[in-house]
C-alpha cells in the first residue's frame, strides 16, 4: 500500500523537476563556452 500511495507522489514531483531540470541542462548544453570547457 506504501508502495501504490509514493507512485502518485513520485510522478508529480518529476513533471514538476523535469522541465526545470531540462531547462537547465539545456541552458548548460547551449552554452558554447561551457562545452569547450568540457571538451578541454
């Protein structure tokens, strides 16, 4: 039962991380710079 209750729970919070996390990444991803810093 504990199990079914956290489902629920678990997928809100992920839409609500998702699209702030995707847009930070993203964000990070797009930056030119931080790449050739990565790729050094």
């Amino acid at each position: 039962m504990s199990a079914k209750r956290r489902r629920p729970t678990f997928g809100m919070h992920h839409l609500t991380v998702v699209p702030r996390n995707a847009e930070g990444a993203a964000a990070q991803s797009d930056d030119p710079d931080e790449g050739r810093r990565d790729d050094e």
